[in-house]
C-alpha cells in the first residue's frame, strides 16, 4: 500500500479536488491511503478567529467563520451540483461551521485563549476539507471511508505541537485503517489533527498533514508516501536566485534537512522521520503537474558531491577573542550558556585558538547577548552577512570539490568557512550583498559544467503552467 497526501493547494477548490480525485484513481491499484490538508489558507483563517475571540472581536471572528463556510459550500456546490446526498453534505459542513461560530462565542466570553482552545478549532480545517473531499472523490466514484484522524493519531498534552505516540497509532491504524484497505476500499484522513490519550483534539504542529501521512506510513508499512503539493519537487537552488536551478530527481534524507534548515519550503523533513526510520521512500510531486518527474527522498540515493546550493542573508556574525580561552576547559559551555540564556540560537561555529566566530539568524535579542558576552573576552559583532551552503552527501573529504567551491567564489570576501559535523555541508559565510552572485557562481561551477566529462544533463523543460494553475 502507498499513503498519498494531497496539501492545501492541491484541494484548495473544487478544480484542484478534481485533480487530486484523478491522482488518487490512477494509485487505485497500489491500495492507497488518502491524507489531506486544510483547504489553503484555512489553518491560517482559523487561527486569526481564535486570535480575534478571544481579544473580544467577536464580530470580525464570526465574520472569518462565515467566509470558511461560504467557500467550502461554494467548492461543495461546484463539485456535488443539487440532489440529496449533497445536502446532506452541505448541512454538514454546516454543522461544523456553526460549532466553529459557538466556540467562538465561548472564546470571546472568556477572552483567554489557551493552546489547548486553540487546537479544537484549528482542527476544523482538516475535518471540514476531509468531509469535502470524501464527498467529491464519491462522487467521481472512487471507494473512499471517511475516517476521522483523531481516531487514529494519539498524541501527548502538548496542544499545537503535540506528541505523536507511534506504537498506539499502530495499533489504532491496524484496527481502523488496515481492514478498510483489505476491503479493496480507500481510506480517507484528514491531517495535522489528534487526540490525547485522554481524548482531547490536538494538533501536531504547523504543515503536520505531512507528518501523519508519514506515521500512517510508518505504522502501516508503506511502500511510499507521496506528498503532493504545488511545486515539482526540490530543486538544486532556490529559483528566485538561481533562474537555472533544476529538479533534484532523488536526494538523501540527510541532504534534504541540511537544505530545510535553509528554508526550502517544500517540506520539513522531521516531519518524515517516522518514514524514514522504516526506510519508506518519501515523494514530492506537483499536484498542477503530475506527469512530472517529482523529487524522491531516500535514505540511500546515491552519495553525489555535490546535491544542491542553498543560501540565506540577513545573517550576524559574532566573533569572542579571549586568552583566558587557551588550554581552559569549558570555555565553550560558559560561551555556549550565554547564548541559550538570551534564547539566540547559533547556527555556524568556527574556532581558533583563542576566538570563536559564531552566526546567529535572529539578532533581536543582541544588546543583553552582548553585555554577557563581553564578560567573555573582545567582541566584534558583523551585521549582514550572508552564508552560502555546498550541500552534498558525497562531500565529506573530497578537497577536490571542496577547492572547486572556494574557487567559484573567487574575489570574493570569505569570512568564515565549516564543514558540517555530518561533512555533508559545505558552509561558507560571504559579505551580505553577494549572495545571489555566489550562489549563482556556485551553481554554474556544479551544475552547469562537468570539468571531467560531458555536460551533465541539462535542465528539466519548464513547462508553462496549465490555465487552471493561474
Ligand atoms: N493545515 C495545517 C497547516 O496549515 C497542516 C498542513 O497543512 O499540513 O499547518
Ligand atoms: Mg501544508
């Protein structure tokens, strides 16, 4: 069996429920297990009406309530026209709208909003798309079973990002999901929502419809978990900076979280831990493209040097020169405790001697992290910087590649330089303004060219986006 996950673009009306219907027939004989999203936007639109309840704007929230309610009777109506069994959808959805309303009121009457409140009405995106969804892929005909997420995801207490507790899922998915699949019928889930073992909803986190799809998955020994989602997978760079950047066909896990924590938006890879840890492959296709190629993440693709680029700017560098840190033991701790007080958190670190340079994303909190650290030693602090990143799982020890990455880079000013403890993560830290030239440099001297053979294959066509993608 496979687990195919639709997000919130890919059912974010009635256009892309028809696209996701047709997915999900041609998968019919490789016994899936459907999960989808919210309808896009709607976890946000939920979370501002909590938000507006309980600062006592009731109107404006119950407003929000109305407009989740209009479109998804609106894409009903599109994609059930009249009869009977759309009614009875319609009240549904109904239904759940106006318990959204009564919790509103609730909120607003207590003008407090605890995580827990939160989560019973974040919860209404997954369980008002899974109902929308069921009734339209019925109605094109395909053997789905509504199942309700929380009856299978049991989670701890710790509402909005609550625990998943997998060997109680694995059992809830063997008695509730396996037999509908057995019955040659396909099971459909709503994501990103649970119940604590006490029996309170819970959700698991912002973008956690990936994350139950990939505890499905792992409970149920999938062969493949597809992610479908509105781009073609992940690419060697971010094309806002590298217009040639190009699919990546397969990637290591690994490779896949160095480039997360870079921001490549396409999917967290925590969130498919549970996948991997099975070694169940996890794919990422273009739900507006299907017939694309898409991205294959595999504990096991083959070890390249070079996998892709990735960069971010904004970047501060803090350099601590101390004598006191020579042959002193625990200097690092006492450099370290400072910034864990000040809730910074550091992402590079390169040593000497007698200095430690560290970058830091979030400078808000620096002033107070300064007086601090100045109790350490001299610090000089170095505001926009940027940090270009060589990511590869075949680059731990290749000074070849590495020599050809700074060389790529020439003339350019390089102020720190560390290779990741997985060597798999070449981190390069250059002046702000020059990091769309020196990723673009980077990419052009691995992708672009091989120095040793033929070109390598030349970039994916992109095709224009089909009308309905507009
Ligand atoms: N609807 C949830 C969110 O927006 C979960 C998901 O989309 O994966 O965070
Ligand atoms: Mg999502």
């Amino acid at each position: 069996m496979i687990v195919v996950k639709f997000g919130g673009t890919s059912v974010g009306d009635a256009a892309a429920i028809s696209r996701a219907a047709a997915i999900t027939r041609g998968r019919l004989p490789r016994q899936p297990l459907v999960v989808v999203s919210a309808l896009s936007r709607a976890t946000n639109e939920l979370l501002a009406i909590a938000d507006q309840a309980a600062q006592g704007q009731l109107i404006l929230a119950l407003r929000g309530v109305e407009g989740l309610r209009d479109r998804h009777l609106a894409e009903c109506q599109t994609l059930l026209g009249d009869g009977s069994d759309a009614d009875d959808v319609r009240a549904e959805l109904s239904a759940m709208c106006d318990e959204l309303a009564g919790l509103s009121e609730a909120l607003s009457v207590l003008g407090h909003l605890t995580p827990r409140s939160l989560d019973a009405i974040a919860a209404y995106g997954e369980l008002l798309s899974s109902t929308l969804v069921h009734a339209a892929f019925c109605r094109y005909g395909l053997p789905m079973e509504l199942v309700d997420g929380r009856d299978v995801v049991v989670t701890d207490e710790l509402y909005t990002r609550a625990l998943p507790d997998l060997e109680a899922i694995t059992e809830r998915a063997r008695s509730v999901l396996l037999p509908i699949i057995r019955r040659g019928r396909v099971p459909l889930v709503g994501g990103f929502i649970g119940r604590s073992h006490a029996g309170v909803t819970t959700t698991i986190g912002r973008g956690g419809s990936d994350f139950s799809a990939a505890l499905f998955g792992a409970a149920l020994g999938a062969e493949a978990i597809e992610i479908w989602t509105d781009v073609d997978g992940m690419l060697t760079a971010d094309p806002r900076s590298v217009p040639r950047a190009r699919l990546i066909e397969e990637i290591r896990f690994d490779e896949a979280s160095e480039l997360a924590t870079f921001g490549a938006k396409v999917l967290h890879p925590s969130t498919i831990a549970p996948a991997v840890q099975r070694g169940i492959p996890v794919l990422i296709f273009n739900s507006r493209r299907p017939e694309g190629h898409g991205t294959r993440i595999t504990p096991d693709a083959p070890r390249r040097a070079v996998t892709a680029i990735a960069g971010k700017g904004n970047v501060t560098v803090i350099r601590v020169t101390s004598s006191r840190m020579l042959l002193v033991p625990g200097f690092l701790r006492t450099l370290f405790e400072v910034f864990e007080r000040h809730r910074t958190s550091v992402d590079v670190v390169a040593t000497s001697e007698i200095s430690v340079s560290v970058t830091v994303d979030d400078p808000s909190r620096l002033e107070t992290l300064m007086v601090d650290l100045r109790a350490l030693g001299d610090v000089a602090i170095e505001r926009n910087r940027a940090v270009v990143a060589v990511v590869g799982a075949g680059l731990g020890g290749d000074s070849a590649t590495m020599a050809r990455a700074l060389g790529a880079l020439h003339g350019m000013r390089v102020h720190m330089i560390s290779l990741s403890a997985t060597e798999i993560n070449l981190t390069i830290i250059i002046d702000g303004d020059r990091l769309v030239d020196a990723m673009r440099a980077l990419h052009s001297e691995f992708f672009d060219v091989s120095p040793t053979g033929p070109p390598t294959p030349t970039p994916t066509p992109t095709r224009p986006p089909r009308p309905e993608a507009a």
